[in-house]
C-alpha cells in the first residue's frame, strides 16, 4: 500500500481483518478495513491521496507564487505590489490538515521617506483645490452607488466595504464555482445530469426519496435516489455525506441494498443511488401476502402458497440475521431494524436499507437525533426504553426477534393491545407478545430468547444462524445452505 500502511491484528488467514492507515499528509480513499473471505479481501484495497491545500489564497495587494504545487508539504511565497509592503512571513507550507498553517499575511501601503513642508498661497491653493476635488469625486460615487443599488439592490452590501476588499471578494466569488471540490468517493462519483429523477416515494423533515433512472454507457437502469432537501443545512449536508461514508465502509453483501452510485460534488445535487426493489419494503410485502392469502382465488393461492410456506418465513429470516452478523462484524449497529427496513425483490430476495432508503422512514422521521424524531418504541429493546442507551448488536438482537414477529403474522403489528405509554412496564414486568397462530414453537423460541431482558443473555447473530439453519434442514438440506 504505497504512502500508508496494512495492520493486521490476528492474521491473514479466512474471517481476520486487516486495517488500512495513511501516512502522515495522506487521506485514504476507499474503506479503512477488509475481512478474508474465501482466500480473498472482501473490498478493494484503498489507495493513500496527497491531502492539498486551497490553491485559490490570494492577498490583497500582492501575490501568491506556488513553485511545486499546493499539496501537503508544498511552499508558496507572498510578495506585495509596488507601493506596498508585507506584513507577517513571507511564505507558508501546507500542513497535513489541509490548511496553509497560521494567518496569511497582509499588504499595507508603505509610508513616504519624507514628507515636504507645503507653504505659501499657491500651495494652500492647490490643496485647497484637492479637497474641492475629493469632495466633488466622493459626491460622484455616492450618487453613482446610488443609482446602482436601485438598479441592483444585492451590491449595497458591497458599497459598505473598502474598494478593495469589494473587488477582492467579487474576484474571489467568481472563482470559487471554477474550482470544484474533490469528489468524496472517486470510483462512485456519476454526474448528475446522468440521472433523472422520477416519483417520489418517500419523503420526512431532512430528506426525500425518488424513483430514478440512471444512464451510464449507453445503458438506462431503474434505481432509488436517497437526496436532501432544497432547505437542508450545511450541517444536514454533512451527516449526509457521512452517511454515505458509512454505506461504502459496510462494502457489498448479497442482502444489504446495494450501492450504485452517488453524487457528491455538486451541493445542490447530493445523491446516494442505490438499486431498485421492485416489491418495495417487507412489511408492505407480507401484508399483500395476508390479503391474497384470504382472497378466494384458487391461482393466486398456488402462486403465492411458497411465500407462505414456513421454510420461506425461515429463509427470510435467516437472510435478516446473516446479513446483521455482516453489520456487527464490521461495527456497525442498524438501531432500527424492522420490517419496514427490509425491501424485496424479485424470487423473494431481500435486503436490509440499513441507511433509510424504506418509504416509511422518511414518512416517520426516525433517523433523526432531534426534536422532530419520532421513535419506534415497540422494536426498541427495554435497555433503550428505560436509560436511552446507545444502540449495540444486542438491542438490534431484540429488534430482530420483533422482525420475526412480523414475519410470522404476514406484517401484524407488534403489542397490538398495548399501549406505548405502558408499553415499558409491560416489558418489566416480563410480559411477552403470545405465540402467533400456525407459528412452530421453535419460531417462537428463537423470539423469546432474542426478547430476554438481560443484553448478556440475548443470543448473538453469530448463534441465531446455527438456530435458524437447523430449522431450515427439516425442510430438507438444500434450505440449510441459502443465504
């Protein structure tokens, strides 16, 4: 790894990881981490990029010379204009933290050598003249200033501020959007004119969701578009970049929602493209199943009969626990697993919208840490409900045993009779959702051992596998090995 560095803390061989660091004035580009898969790394190894500073630093009244460039370690050099001189260091080094270090300097008009007494009439009489003449050019430029704010009202904030800082700040504001800024993730970054929004459908208080399509290579795909809004914050867009962030970090997994591309560079057009699943989320799914399951309709029973088939509910499953053992291992928690979270595809596959690509998460808001957040009490485990502590792979464990709830009653909601407000002392008091009808009470075991109310004593995702395989086999072998 050329400029950076590989750590491997427990060796090179199937299930360790390696982490992946850069040298100092380095940033790395791609994941900081990799898992040995079947004699492989399970992403690509990330590259080290030169950290660089702002190649637009100017000061007024002089000039910034750069003889090797504007990244890390690089010098430029200040001089001032004739009739100025320089105010601080002469040059500056761009440092690892992109900046160009301490303040830059300035240039100030120098003082004359020696000034000349003026005396007598003539001279009084020329600076008598001098005055008239700059309260005469003073007069001029305020009625001209004038006629231009009628005209353009967005220059009187600029009337306010020297000329030369104005004309300063105008250069500077007409060079910025020449500039663009790095894009985040290179070998995902699309222009946005390549895609094409469509219907939306989802939408909260931060973000909005479209059908989309993409081109690229003369190709048209359907996809999801995750974006924020038009009003959206500097800070909004941040944690939406880091979101992002957070989806490439986690790498491909057959059931996580994959990511196609994204869109980064441009602030009015920040874009997380994902695939599209044409069944939409689980919860929906399962219900549909329920109403053609009660439809009298001998064909649409036939056709639908492998959905509801218990060894299909097992697979769903085993598919939502293999896919967060992948979330844990690589540190990272869901915090709101449920069926609404979990979108479907074609022959029943699923995929887990780890980053809230699901309708419904838009429409409640639940990913936000804020005032408007609203909260889904009746898949939180009761450590979260009592203290408000952080999300672990444990509380997405009680999460996960909700999920097979849903799954079992095709979409019922969780604590039908109960009320959120008693929901709590319910939990303490160690009631638990009864056995849903024609669920196995092997089923049924594996929600209440998710549902203990000690974290420690919840199994790990790693042991629900072994649990959920060796239900699978009694439909047969081949069910053991899906997923």
């Amino acid at each position: 790894m050329m400029n950076g560095q590989i750590t491997a803390s427990d060796g090179f061989c199937s299930g360790s990881s390696i982490e992946f660091s850069c040298d100092t004035g380095y940033e790395r580009v791609g994941s900081s981490f990799a898992v040995c898969r079947d004699k492989n790394w399970d992403r690509e190894i990330p590259t080290c990029q030169r950290i660089c500073c702002d190649n637009t630093t100017e000061i007024i009244n002089g000039l910034v010379n750069a003889t090797d460039g504007y990244c890390f370690g690089n010098d430029i050099q200040f001089s001032c204009n004739p009739g100025h001189e320089l105010v601080g260091r002469s040059s500056a080094t761009c440092e690892d933290d992109g900046s160009w270090g301490r303040e830059l300097p300035t240039c100030r008009q120098q003082s004359p050598a020696s000034v000349q007494a003026i005396v007598g009439s003539t001279s009084a009489g020329i600076a008598a003249a001098l005055v008239v003449a700059a309260v005469c050019f003073v007069v001029f430029l305020r009625k001209r200033r004038r006629r231009r704010r009628e005209d353009n009202p967005q220059s009187i904030e600029a009337d306010f501020l020297p000329d030369d800082v104005a004309m300063h700040r105008r250069r500077m504001e007409e060079m910025v959007p020449l500039v663009p800024p790095r894009p985040q993730f290179p070998k995902l970054e699309v222009d946005p004119s390549r895609v094409t929004l469509g219907q939306r459908i989802g939408s909260g208080a931060f973000g909005l969701v479209y059908r989309a399509t993409l081109t690229r290579d003369d190709r048209t795909e359907d996809v999801v578009v995750k974006t924020v809004k038009d009003n959206a914050s500097e800070g909004d867009k941040l944690g939406f970049l880091e979101e992002i962030r957070s989806v490439v970090d986690l790498g491909a997994h057959e059931n996580l929602l994959g990511l196609i591309n994204c869109c980064t560079v441009v602030r009015d057009h920040l874009y997380l493209i994902t695939e599209f699943m044409p069944y939409g989320d689980l919860k929906t799914f399962l219900r549909k199943c329920r109403e053609v399951y009660q439809v009298p309709d001998v064909y649409q029973v036939l056709q639908m009969y492998q959905v509801l088939q218990m060894y299909q509910v097992l697979q769903v499953s085993h598919v939502n626990q293999a896919l967060q053992d992948h979330i844990a291992r690589f540190r990272y928690v869901h915090g709101d697993l449920a069926a609404r979270n979990v979108l479907v595809g074609e022959h029943l596959i699923v995929k887990i919208s780890d980053f809230g690509l699901a309708e419904d998460i838009y429409s409640r808001g639940y990913r936000r840490q804020d005032r408007l957040q609203k909260i889904p009490w009746k898949w939180m485990a009761p450590e979260r409900l009592h203290g408000g502590e952080t999300y672990t792979a444990q509380s997405d464990v009680w999460s996960f045993g909700v999920v097979l709830y849903e799954i079992c009653t095709l979409g019922g909601d969780p604590y039908p009779d109960v009320a959120t407000s008693n929901l709590k002392d319910h939990l303490q008091a160690g009631f638990r959702m009864l056995q849903p009808e024609d669920c196995p009470y092997a089923m049924y075991d594996l929600m209440l051992q998710c549902w203990r109310w000690q974290p420690t004593e919840r199994p790990s995702f790693r042991a629900l596998e072994g649990k959920i395989d060796k239900n699978l086999a009694f439909y047969g072998p081949e069910y053991a090995k899906t997923a």
